[in-house]
C-alpha cells in the first residue's frame, strides 16, 4: 500500500517537474527572440543603417534592436518604433492543471494607444514681435494621452496679441481660454482656438508669461 502510494507520488512529482520545464524552455525561447544584443544597440540610426549595411544577413523580420535612448523592431521592411517590450499573458490548459505562464513578446505599438512613443518637441515660429526669455525655448507636442502641451517663456511687445500658431492636429473645436503667470504672480491667461491661433495676453518686452504646464485636447 505503502509502495503504491509513493509510486504515485513519484509520478505527480514527475510530471509537475516536466510541465514546469517545458514552460521555462518556452519562456526563454520566447524571450531570446527579443534580447537586444550589444551589436543591436545604436548611438542613432545612422549608426544603425551603417551596421545593417554592412551585416544584411542579420535585418530579419521582428528583429528588436535599441536605438539611442528608444526601441525599434523592423516590421515588413521598415524599421517601428517602439517604447516598451509587450507582456502577453495566456492560459496553458493541461490534462491535470491550467497555468498562466508570462511571455515576453516584442510587438509593433497599437498607434491609437496610449503607450505608443512619445513624439519630440515643436518649436513654433514666433510671430507680432514676441521672443523667447533665454534658457526657457517655446515648445509645443502632443502627448501619448492625445493632450497638447506647451512649454517655456515669451516676452511680447503688446499686452494682448498672437504669439504663434499650432499645426493641424493640435487644435481646438472651441476657444479655450487657460490661466498662465508672467513671473510676478499675476494671472494672465493664453488662449487657442480652432485655427490654431495662439494667443498671448500680459506679455510685454520687460515682463515675461511663462507657458510651461498649459495642456488641453487636441480636437482638430
């Protein structure tokens, strides 16, 4: 009876230690697709079209590769960017157990989702005389949550006139008006509207507005 009962319990043993096995080897063959080898990894992209040049045997489809600062996988002969390494999980169901097993799989960023890579900074042209306080450049982008963000400081020779424009897709259906300081803890406000214009009011050539931290929906 004894024996019987520790046959079994070998047996379980057994098996227990093959799935998880199976599972590590499966994980890793998963995760070795999307190392970034010290060859992979680029200063900048010249860098990288210079090694490919030189190396075409190793440009094979979802090749994961580093790129400065960023990723990028090459999908269907164009190198994408991507901000993240995906994690999938998935059910493995068993004859005796089911497990969630975490794989790693590197995938081309859904564009509409949130995760996707952050876009550089804009430098709009300045316009009605209004320049940049040194040190503090006047910027513009979108974020990866769909708002539009400035940032830096102007000085303005008129207390209400158009600073720049914003580009399409970085507009608003409606005018929105949005406090701002002109570093001397007086409210002023900057406002944009549907064609992009922006405008900038208690700016003057001695006193600057500081535009860092307005954000709103780009709507347009």
């Amino acid at each position: 009876m004894v024996d019987s009962i520790m046959n079994k319990l070998e047996k379980l043993i057994f098996n227990a230690n093959n799935k998880a096995t199976r599972n590590e080897a499966q994980i890793n063959s998963l995760a070795s697709k999307t190392v970034v080898t010290l060859n992979h990894q680029f200063t900048d992209v010249t860098a990288r079209d210079t090694y490919f040049t030189a190396n075409p045997t190793e440009l094979v489809d979802k090749l994961f590769i580093k790129v400065g600062t960023g990723y990028q996988q090459y999908i269907e002969s164009a190198w994408q960017d991507v901000d993240a390494v995906l994690i999938e999980v998935f059910d493995q169901v068993d004859d005796t157990q089911t497990a969630l097993n975490k794989t790693w799989s590197s995938s081309k960023i859904d564009s509409t989702k949130a995760n996707k890579v952050q876009e550089a900074w804009i430098t709009p042209t300045l316009l009605n005389g209004f320049t940049e306080v040194s040190g503090f450049p006047v910027r513009y982008r979108k974020l990866t949550t769909g708002e539009v963000e400035f940032k830096g400081r102007l000085y303005g020779t008129s207390l209400s006139a158009q600073a720049f424009i914003v580009s399409l897709g970085y507009r608003t259906l409606v005018e929105l008006n949005i406090p701002i300081s002109n570093g001397y803890d007086l409210v002023k406000n900057v406002s944009i509207n549907s064609v992009g214009s922006v405008w900038v009011r208690g700016a003057s050539s001695t006193v600057w507005v500081d535009l860092t931290g307005v954000k709103y929906a780009a709507e347009a």
